[in-house]
C-alpha cells in the first residue's frame, strides 16, 4: 500500500458551513489502514438537539392548569431593536438640539467672568483717579500743608457718578494747623453727596448734606509743641489732663506739675483752664504763682523741719527783723536764740515756728533781704526769674486751647470733647457743606 509523504498531510474535504440553528455535523474520518474500527464517541451536541425536539416538562408531575396560567402571565418575548434610528437614538438628538454643549457653557461663563472682571478693573481705575484728584482739590482749596486721604463708598462707582450721586466719602487729613497746636488727625465722612457735574469726566462741585466726623489732639503733638520735649501730657479723667516734666527757669531745671480742665467753648472752640501749676525747686522751696495767700515761694516740710538741725540757716533767718516779724517770735526770745545755741535749738524746733517758716513768701523778701534767702540755698537771680514767671505767663505756656476753621459755606459745629488714653477727641457734625465751585 503506498504511503502518504510525512510532508504532506492529508487532505480533508471543504465541507459546506451548517445552519446556525442546526447542530453541527460530525466530521468523518477518511479510512486509512490506521482506521479504528472501535465505535465512534458520543456527540453532547446530538443530545442536546435532541432534547429540543419535543416538549420539555419545566416541572415534572405539575398540573397542566397551573402551567398554563404561568404561560399566559409571562410576556411573549420580543428581539430588542439596535438600530441608531429608535427611540433611544430620536431622543437623544432631539436633547442635543434642544441643549448646547459642555464645552459652549464653560465658554460663555469664562467670557461673562472675563467681561466681569475688566468691567471691575476699570471701575476701581476710575475710583483711583476720583479721589486722587478729589485730595488734590481739598488740599488747595483748604489750604493745607499736608494732602489728605480721600476713600470714596460704595459700588460700582461709575453707576454712582453717571447717576451724580455719591454713597459715602470719607476724608482724613493729618497736620491740620489750629492756633498754637497742631491737631494730629482731623477725619470726617461726608453722607449722601449731590454732584454737580457735565458728564462723567468733569465735577465742578459737590453739595454735601450731612457730615460727621472727629478731631484728636494728640498728648505726643502737645508734648513736642507745648513742653519742648521736657514736659509730658497724660489724661487724668474724661476732662482733665495732666502735665508733669521740668521748666528751665534762670538756668535751673525745675519739677513743673499741673492741671488743664478741657471743655467747648462755643460751637467751633476748645478752651482749657489751667490750674494746680507748682515749681519745685528741689526739696527747697515751691513756687505757685498768682496772688492768694498759699501762692508765691515757700519752704517745704522738709526744708523747714531741717531749720531746727542746721544752725546757720536759722541764724540767718532770725537776724532778720522783717522775718522775725512774720514768724511772730518775741525779740528777746529771738536775742536769746542767736546767743545760744541750746536756745536756738529750742526756738527753731518748735512745731510753731515750723508752720510760720513754711507760711513765708520768700519772693517779698528777695529785693530786701537776699543775703538770708542766699543763706537757705536760693540765689537772687532765681528769685527774680520766679517773680516775673506769673500765673498767666505760665498757664498760657500750657494752654491746649483752639479753635476749628470755619468752612466757606455750610456749618461745622463740636458735639462732645472727651480726654482719652492717646489724647483729646472731639466730635464734630456739619451740614449744608459745599465744595467746589457750586
């Protein structure tokens, strides 16, 4: 028998493709003398067309009735349709035409946000510029030395200005000159301002209805001002305040204390009264200036107790007549103490002539007698400087006194005065303000 080529295999007959419901066929072998003749293995697939070949029980032993209710509930089963064209398809399209696309939305919202923001820039351009040259009117129609700060309320401020009427604009100028002080900052927030323009790029005026502000006077400005950096002002209840430090007085530094009584005068004015005004010259002596009995130079406790320690001292006040007048000692006690120590310690340390010493006004008996007051310590050319030093001399040196300008048209008037931790506030109100040229 002729045998096949190890290279070229058998080959198989095309066999025609089988239906798809039907099974498929069992290829046959083509006999060769390897054939076996042993019988072929059963085919699954055979079995399983032949099961669909008669009716199939789903329940074995089941009623026919209960089968038949079960067939009728169950819907008959219908192929699904794929087709682009359905209804699916047809609502889909109608939804794409009746709403734009993401990318079209995220577009038109950057665009509106863009158109917003430039909208914005340039609003606050145009305010930046409105108070730029707001500051430079008031500065020169004021007259003031510093430029002050002008912030204008609300927004938009366009929308404000075509409509010629502005919310808020508050203004603080610093270094306002008043009198002999300089106020430190002067703020006022103008409500409800009518312009009065031609367009929006020409402002003649402003009319301002209703205005509230405040002025400080600051205890550092009255410190450099007032006390030439040698006297310090601190607040002493809501209306006084007081002034401690040293005043040079014939090349003598000397401890000034005193107290200024703050309250309004008027409508536009701050008045001060100064009062309790005390040079101490050491432990020495102190100095009140003005005219009643308690006023002039006197010695302290200190200095008078010491007269009973210090035999000099009293010597030289007891050779005085004049003193010894004034401290009512007989003048055969007097004659008894300067010729005897023990005597003299016996006068002078007496509680009465303690309380005499401290009642003499040692300025009366400066021109006459300035050996004896050279004696205790004090030198006629101080004595000269303090008699000439008077209470108003003094009190107008610490006066905090001033006056606010009065506007060109309208009313400013103070509200309240009030002493604080940083210095003096006062509030203040106006009306019927204008600026510019209307």
């Amino acid at each position: 028998m002729r045998t096949p080529h190890p290279h070229q295999p058998h080959a198989r007959p095309r066999q025609p493709h089988p239906h798809p419901h039907e099974p498929h066929p069992r290829p046959q072998e083509p006999y060769s003398r390897f054939h076996d003749p042993s019988p072929a293995p059963r085919d699954p697939y055979e079995e399983l067309g032949a099961l669909d070949d008669g009716p199939v029980e789903e329940f074995p032993g089941a009623d026919a009735t209960v089968r038949r209710e079960r067939q009728e509930e169950e819907p008959e089963w219908t192929a699904p349709d794929h087709r682009r064209g359905g209804r699916s398809g047809r609502r889909r399209r109608r939804t794409r035409k009746r709403f734009p696309g993401p990318a079209f939305v995220v577009k038109a919202v950057v665009g509106l946000t863009a158109l917003a923001a430039f909208a914005a820039l340039a609003d606050r351009w145009a305010l930046l510029y409105a108070q730029h040259r707001a500051a430079e009117s008031l500065k020169e129609q004021l007259g003031l030395t510093a430029t002050p700060e002008v912030e204008i309320g609300g927004f938009p401020f366009l929308t404000q200005l075509a409509h010629g009427r502005l919310e808020s604009v508050r203004v603080t100028v610093p270094d306002v000159a008043a009198d002999r002080v300089s106020l430190a900052k002067v703020t006022a927030t103008a409500h409800d301002i009518r312009l009065d323009t031609d367009g929006l790029t020409s402002v003649r005026g402003a009319h301002v209805p209703r205005l509230d502000g405040e002025v400080l006077l600051s205890f550092a400005d009255l410190d450099r001002e007032l006390g030439a950096s040698q006297v310090r002002f601190t607040g002493d209840g809501h209306d006084r305040v007081q002034a401690r430090g040293t005043l040079p007085v014939a090349g003598h530094d000397l401890r000034l204390r005193a107290r200024a009584t703050i309250q309004r005068q008027g409508e536009r004015g701050v008045a001060t009264r100064i009062g309790g005004i005390r040079l101490d010259i050491g432990d020495l002596a102190t100095y009140r200036p003005g005219t009643r009995a308690s006023d002039g130079l006197h010695l302290t406790p200190k200095a008078s107790a010491d007269l009973a320690r210090e035999t000099r001292k009293a010597k030289a006040l007891l050779s005085v007549p004049a003193i010894v007048r004034r401290l009512g000692v007989p003048e055969t006690t007097v004659r008894a103490a300067l010729s005897d120590d023990g005597e003299l310690a016996e006068v002078t340390g007496s509680p009465r002539f303690a309380r005499q010493a401290r009642s003499l006004n040692l300025i009366d008996l400066a021109a006459d007698h300035p050996e004896a007051l050279r004696a205790l310590g004090l030198e006629p050319g101080l004595l000269d400087a303090l008699s000439r030093l008077t209470r108003p001399a003094l009190a107008d040196r610490l006066s905090l006194a001033f006056e606010l300008p009065e506007p060109p048209h309208g009313n400013v008037r103070l509200r309240s005065v009030r002493v604080e931790q940083d210095g003096i506030r006062v509030r203040l109100s106006g009306s019927g303000l204008a600026v510019g040229g209307s």
